[in-house]
C-alpha cells in the first residue's frame, strides 16, 4: 500500500492519501482561524480521531455522515460519536492493533485528556491516543495531544519511524523543549510539528523547534503550512 502525500490542515489536522483512499486524522477545520480547506473538498474513505477535544474531533461527524468513512477512535470515544448518527465505526484501544485497506494500525498512549463539551456540561469520553499508521513502505506517528513520556522509546523499539507528527504548542501538551526531548526518543527521520499558533495560549515558533531538533539530533524538521504538503 503506497502513502502517496501527507498534507496539513492546520493545528493536528493531516489528510493522508493513499491508494486505498484518503485518512484525515483529526479534523478540526471549520472552527479553526488556520485552515484553509472547506469540507467539501475532502472525501476521505478513513477519519481518525485521537481524543474528543473540539479541536480533534472537530467536523468528524459532519464529514463522515456526507463521505460515509469509516471513524476510527478509542471506544467510549467512538462510542459518542456512533451515538451522534455515524454508522460506520470502529472501536480500538491504546495497545490494539488492526489491520485496514490502507495499512496496520496501532493506537499508543497520549498523556491528556477527552471529553466533549455539551450544554455547558462534560462528557467524558476514555482515554486519547496517538496513532501508528504503517504501511509496506511508511511509518506515521500521529502523536496527539500529549506530553512527553519515556515509553516513547519503546515506540521507536516497536515501530521504527520515518515520520513523527508532534505537537510544540505548550500549556496542553508537549512545548518546543519538550518535544525536542520526544524527537531524541522517537528518532524519526522526519519530524512535522503541530498544535502550535492556532490559538495565543499555544503560540510557539516552529522555526525555533527545527532549529533545536537538527541541532540536537539526525531527524529532521519539515514545517508545513496549512495546505501544504509533504
Ligand atoms: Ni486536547
Ligand atoms: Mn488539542
């Protein structure tokens, strides 16, 4: 199975194509002031969804009932959103794995949180994750929200990574330094920064955090825009 482009939607959100249709992780796109892509461009055949934060699950429901993709998230997560009227979805777990039309898929830990909003009300929904998606040729790790963890270096053992797509932001996750620490553990060949700049309390420059990654390690650091591609 060919990976054919990684393109950045903005904050966490990546459209992945790939010959057995498009993966669109974390799609939170019409509430966000950085993304550049309306709705109706994309029919993806897989939506990912690492935690239920509006700026994760973001339009999953509405671009799954038009596309008809398959959700995948953890299960109390997908659990909320079949309950939103999403036929076609598939439960994992942090430790799972399975194996989709595009490729083998493993859930990893993500040091955050999940719940979703509702008339002024939480609800909870498990535990967020990160993402392991390999094909024949590929490796992605979408890490989520998170903050750093040492068992990052059993991931690298596990999966050796050409791609790590890591948040920077600060204040809900992983900031520059930290993540930095992330890239030393992960050792990926490539690394994209995310969750960074969408809001002020995440501000963080990226040119700064490639500046440290490729001084510091071998990996190095591709900062896209949104709607760029890699
Ligand atoms: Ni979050
Ligand atoms: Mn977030």
């Amino acid at each position: 199975m060919a990976y054919e482009r990684l393109t950045y939607l903005g904050h966490s959100a990546f459209l992945i194509a790939t010959s057995a249709g498009d993966i669109l992780i974390d799609p939170f796109l019409s509430g966000n002031p950085r993304s550049s892509i309306s709705l109706e461009e994309l029919h993806p055949a897989f939506i990912l969804v690492t935690h239920g934060h509006v700026d994760h699950l973001g339009d999953t429901v509405a671009i799954a009932q038009r596309s008809g993709a398959m959700v995948v998230a953890p299960s109390e997560l997908a659990t909320y959103i079949a309950g939103k009227g999403v036929s076609n979805v598939y439960p994992m777990h942090i430790g799972g794995n399975h194996t989709f039309p595009f490729g083998e898929l493993f859930l990893t830990q993500a040091l955050h949180g999940s719940s979703v909003r509702e008339d002024g009300h939480i609800i909870y929904t498990g535990n967020p994750c990160g993402f392991i998606i390999k094909s024949t040729e590929r490796t992605i790790y979408h890490a989520g929200d998170t903050g750093v963890f040492l068992d990052m270096q059993l991931i690298s053992r596990l999966h050796p990574l050409d791609v790590a797509l890591l948040p920077i932001g600060g204040n809900f996750t992983m900031g520059i330094d930290d993540a930095v620490e992330a890239v030393k553990m992960l050792a990926p060949q490539t690394v994209i920064p995310m969750h960074y700049g969408t809001f002020p309390t995440i501000a963080a420059d990226p040119q700064v955090f490639k500046q440290k990654v490729e001084s510091s390690t071998s990996a190095r650091c591709i900062v896209l825009e949104p709607g760029q591609s890699f």
